[in-house]
C-alpha cells in the first residue's frame, strides 16, 4: 500500500483540496483508498460528509488506545458514501494527543504501525496534516513513502514552504539519516498575476529538484466541491483543476514505480496505461453525483 502525507507548515494552501480530489481520481479508478484527517479541526472529515462527533471511533481512539490492533484500526475505518473509499475521521479531542504522549518513546510511529496493520486493504492511504508542527506531524511523516507539500505561488506560503524544509532536515537527523522523499505542488496559481508567476519561478530556482513541474490552478469549482462534499473530480472530471490533479497523481505514481515499486499494487501501476478518464470504472458515478527524536526512538518499525 502506498501512503502519502499531504503536508504544509502554512494553513490555506490547498491541503484538504488536494487529498480529496486524489481521493477522488483513485475512487474513480476503482481503487481502495482510505483517507485520515490528523487535523483536529477535522476539515476533511466535514469534506468527506461527517461530524466529527458523528464518528463512534476515529483517529484519537488508535493514539489513545490500550493495545494497536487490526480490528481496533478497522473499526476506525468509516465508509464513505464513495465506493472503495474509507475515511480515518478526526475529533477535537487530538488537540490534546501531543500533551498526552510527551515523553513517550517511539510516540511518532503510531499511526505507521496502525496503517500497516490494514495494508492488505487498501491500494492507496492519504493523509491529510495539521499545519502544526507536534505528534500528529510527525506520525503522518514518519508513516508516508511520499509527502506532498502544497505550497500556494504567494509570498507567505513561500516563508511555510522554507519551514517544512525545515522539519524535514531535522527529523532526518532525529531518525539518524532516514530521508523524507517529498514533492512540492504548485497551488492557487493564477498565470494572469505577478504574483503567482514570480513564485512560480521561485520555487524553479531554488526547490527544482523536489518541484513537481505543473501547477494546481484556481478553479471555482474547488469551494463548489467542498459546499457539496464531493471532490472535483467526481463532480467535473474535466474541469481545469480536477485535470491539474489527474496530472498530479499520474506524476506520483510513475515516482513511486521508481523508488518504491514494492508498495505500488498492479491496480495503481494500471492508472498510467489508462486514457485518464477512468471510463471502465464509472458505472457509479450517477449515485455519485446526486520533543523530536523521542517521537523517533525505541518504536517498533513495521
């Protein structure tokens, strides 16, 4: 199972956005794909269609929990009212997870050990990251082969984009030398201002080697499908944005075929051979519609 974190230290960027419409293209393409909101103010959870009080079991009950177990994680595996795709919901209550576990050896393994437990379910995981730098940071991190860094083409994103480099070198260093393989992803571009294409070639300059090279444009329809609670592109599959991700997880995929082809099920290895549209697998779409190193020490590795 392949497991992305999606992660800014900068809130606004397009996080939650981007974690909903790759959801929503794998859904499309008949994948089992699970999402997990870390975020206490629980945004993809409302995305996904839920309270995060309507949830009897959520992510706070794997952190909280006696004993990790298999069926204790897929009890917290909600299905959503999108075929083949679960959620991990959020609650309030993880605002006060990193008071919790502090001082706790091998805190920031969590949730790799919990999504490990589920693999054989799942093609693809997707979480979504608080912008806040703690536990629930780092579990997300420490768990991904890949990380994707939205980062809006504006000049404060660009000052979030330079702290999350940031936390990546230290917890490399906290983990002794384990790299975090992650991709910056153009967001909110808008080729009609100064602004966005002078951030745009900011990041050509100084972050090319981690740059993904297209650009996740404005669309209206992106607060369209966050109103509805359906992602982009189960709602407008050939919408400028919705086509924007398509190109984004296409991108993903052919990067994880190179430098972890062990974690890329054939059913995932398939979206690169099809016409991008995923018409095969549509038949539903009308129901459709309608303290650092502690974290890092001492932990099982799975």
């Amino acid at each position: 199972m392949l497991v992305w974190a999606v992660a800014s230290q900068k809130g606004g960027v397009g996080k939650t956005t981007t974690v909903a419409s790759l959801a929503g293209w794998l859904e499309k393409e008949g994948l089992r794909v699970l999402v997990v909101d870390t975020d206490p103010h629980a945004s993809l959870t409302a995305y996904m269609g839920f309270e995060d009080d309507q949830l009897d079991s959520n992510l706070y009950d794997i952190y909280n929990g006696a004993e990790l177990t298999r069926d204790k994680v897929l009890e917290c595996c909600k299905a959503t009212r999108f075929k083949g795709l679960d959620i991990i919901g959020s609650t309030m209550a993880l605002a006060t997870i990193d008071r919790q576990l502090s001082g706790r050896a091998g805190v920031g393994r969590i949730l790799k050990r919990a999504l490990s437990l589920v693999d054989s379910e799942y093609d693809v995981a997707l979480i979504d990251c608080p912008p806040v730098l703690g536990a629930l940071m780092v579990n997300a991190l420490v768990a991904a082969s890949l990380v994707l860094v939205p980062t809006q083409t504006e000049f404060l994103a660009l000052k979030g984009l330079e702290g999350m480099v940031r936390t990546f070198a230290i917890m490399e260093k906290a983990s002794k030398g384990s790299l975090i393989d992650y991709m910056i992803v153009p967001t909110m571009y808008d080729r009609r201002t100064h602004a966005s294409n002078t951030s745009l070639d900011f990041l050509k300059i100084h972050y090319r080697d981690h740059l993904w090279q297209g650009v996740i444009p404005v669309d209206t329809l992106f607060r369209e499908s966050s109103y509805r609670n359906i992602p982009v592109p189960l709602m407008d599959k050939k919408s400028r944005g919705a086509d924007a991700y398509r190109q984004l997880l296409e991108n993903a995929i052919a990067h994880e075929l190179k430098t972890n082809p062990q974690l890329v099920t054939p059913a995932v290895a398939a979206v690169l051979t099809d016409d991008g549209a995923g018409a095969q697998k549509d038949n539903h779409e009308k129901e459709i519609a309608d303290d650092m190193s502690s974290m890092l020490s001492s932990g099982e590795e799975s």
